[in-house]
C-alpha cells in the first residue's frame, strides 16, 4: 500500500458526522471531507432539493 492510500485510510479519521439525522462513520480522509462538505452545505444542493420535493428527506 503506497504511504498516501495509508495515510488516506488511517483511523484517525474514523469520525462520526451526524448529516440530516443521520449518523455516518467516514473510513477515509476524502470521505470525511466530502461528508464536511455536504454538511456545510458546499456540495449536494441540488440532490438535498430533488430529495425533499420527491419526500425522500424530511
């Protein structure tokens, strides 16, 4: 495994994002980001809004 795949998948960014009542466990740096990310509301506008209009999200 290269030094940045291990670096990538450390457990030290094992943190739980709590996103729109849900609870998710990022396995990676990258995932964790694009947890932030959506959090934060930078990505996944137009997906949170699809969602709401066909009731998927609350």
């Amino acid at each position: 495994m290269t030094l940045l795949r291990s670096l990538n998948r450390s457990h030290i960014w094992h943190a739980k994002v709590i996103l729109k009542g849900f609870q998710f466990r990022a396995p990676s740096l990258d995932r964790l980001t694009s947890l932030w990310l959506h959090k934060l509301r930078l990505l996944g506008k137009e997906e949170f809004a699809f969602l709401s209009q066909v009731g998927g999200l609350e």
